[in-house]
C-alpha cells in the first residue's frame, strides 16, 4: 500500500490568539498560543500543538494554512454571524422583515481585517498539496485590508468609531462571563490587530490571491 508522504492541515488566523504583545502585522514565527476565552482559538492552537507532536520525527511533510476569515458567495459565515441577521432570520416571515431592515449600532474599535476568498484558499490548498517548497505554516489572506465599519455598513449595520480602549473593555467583561454564544466570542478581535504578512506564501509556495479583502466582501454581499 501506498505510504502517505505530505499532509496539509488548515489552521486558522485564530491560532495565533489575541495578544497584545504579538507581532503585527503577523509573520509564521510568532507563537500560536490561542486565546482560551475564545473557543475557537483555543482550539486551532491546541490542534496545531498536536499536530506537531504526533508527526515530530516522521518522513511526513506538513504544510499548515492559517486563513483569515474566509468569505465569498460559498462561504456565508461572516454574515450569518452577525447576531442581526441571525436573530431576523429565525423570526416568521413578517417580524424577520421588520427586524431585518433595522440597522442595529455596531461599535468599531478601529482594528482592520483581512479576508480571504474561498476560491484563493481552495488555490493553496491544492499548491501545499504539490508544492515543492518547504513544509511548515503558510498564512493566508487577500490583499488589502478592510474596516470593521465597512464589514459592518455592508452587512447591514450603522457602524459607530469608539476609542480601541473600548474593545478591551468588552472582550474583558466577555471574559468573566460562565456562559459565551460561539458568535459572541469573536468579540476579543476587537481588541488587537489580527493582520498577517503573507509574503512567505506568495514567495514559497507561488500562492497569489485573486480576490482582495475588499473585493471578497463586495463577493459576499452580492450573493446574499
């Protein structure tokens, strides 16, 4: 039987956690510690952790992908999490109307974003798949960046700029609570940037994105 040679594992931006003392924009060698008031987060850095544990001393090449936030027509997440839009879409017909069409205030500590579409990060999936670069992590976002403001005006909602200090504030109060909803959590972005250098993709494994960050969203909310 054939003995498997390579594995590519996708991550997540998230791995990296939410610190303040991280390095910006983010480069591969900085830690992934997670964050564990965010699940999620958490999670990728745990999985990463034992992902290099288990394949420590074999033949077998890995090649992990840290995405940002993955959006585009096929790929809905970031929408479908904003609670507005969740909340209105549970509602019977009518009452889910009026709800949706309130534009709820939506507080930008001033942080931006990337995002990536799908179909780049299908592109990098397949080039770790055959690549002769080196194994290792990669991280992957579009060009650009984009505004919690825009993502929120696009999405629906009134964006309000408030002062950085007040992102902390939340995640901070978010953090002592015994009980946090999944779309809840993604409030401690707010609180650091999370923008990757993705030029160790574009130079190693020869990835470039299709899409920009701003571009993908336009992608995003023309399909909805």
């Amino acid at each position: 039987a054939a003995k498997p040679t390579r594995l590519v594992y996708t991550s997540s931006v998230a791995a990296y956690g939410y610190h303040s003392d991280n390095r910006v924009p983010l480069t591969e060698d900085t830690p992934t510690r997670g964050s564990s008031e965010h699940y999620y987060s958490e999670q990728k850095a745990e999985l990463e952790a034992v992902l290099d544990e288990v394949t420590a001393g074999s033949d077998l090449e890995v090649y992990v992908l840290r995405p940002c936030i993955v959006a585009g027509p096929k790929a809905p997440a970031l929408a479908d999490s904003m609670p507005w839009r969740s909340i209105a879409a549970q509602l019977p017909g009518p009452l889910g109307a009026v709800v949706s069409a309130v534009r709820p205030v939506f507080p930008d500590p001033g942080h931006p974003l990337q995002l990536v579409h799908h179909d780049d990060v299908a592109t990098a999936i397949a080039l770790a798949a055959t690549t002769d670069a080196p194994p290792g992590p990669y991280n992957i976002a579009g060009d650009g960046v984009v505004s919690l403001s825009q993502v929120a005006a696009a999405l629906g909602a009134f964006p309000v700029r408030v002062p950085s200090v007040l992102g902390s504030a939340a995640s901070a109060v978010i953090r002592t609570l015994p009980f946090v909803p999944s779309m809840v959590e993604w409030v401690h972005v707010g609180r650091t940037s999370v923008v990757m250098d993705t030029s160790k993709a574009k130079r190693d494994l020869g990835w470039h994105p299709a899409h920009s960050s701003s571009a993908t969203l336009g992608a995003l909310v023309a399909s909805l």
